[in-house]
C-alpha cells in the first residue's frame, strides 16, 4: 500500500493513505500554514529526500542527515535532539 505525503521544503508534514485524503488534507488543513505544498508518493518523497551537511551541536564535527530531519529533533545539530 502507497502512502502520501504532504510536503513542505523538503518536511513531511503529515502522511495520509490516499492520494484523495492528502489532497482533501491539504486544501481544508495545511493550504494556509503551508501554501506551497506539495502531495507526492512516499517512494518519491524518500527518493528526493537526500542526506545533507549539518554541524554536530557536541562535537562541532560536520555530520550527515536526511534533508527531511534537517533542524528537527533528529539532528544532532539542534539542541532539541540533545535535550531529550
């Protein structure tokens, strides 16, 4: 079964499991916050979805990271994911 992202920038914002539900989603829920956001398929979402350079908040060493976790709680570069 395909799943469907609402993307922003590179961010999955919310994952449905029809293409019509993550179009209906989009459109009453996200349009406003998020205007230039896309649907795309999970396989292409991942596809596009490339690692990145970030800063290790710890060690100040440069690491990798997926483009989608970039400044989010699973980037070793943010206090966020240091303070869990």
């Amino acid at each position: 079964m395909t799943r469907y992202i609402i993307e922003y920038n590179g961010q999955a914002i919310a994952a449905y499991n029809t293409e019509v539900g993550a179009k209906i989603a989009l459109k009453r829920k996200w349009a406003k916050r998020y205007p230039a956001a896309t649907v795309v398929d999970y396989q292409t979402f991942r596809a596009n979805d490339v690692m990145v350079d970030s800063i290790n908040l710890m060690s100040g060493k440069p690491i990798k990271v997926r483009r989608s976790e970039l400044g989010g709680p699973l980037d070793p570069g943010t206090e966020t994911y240091w303070s869990s």
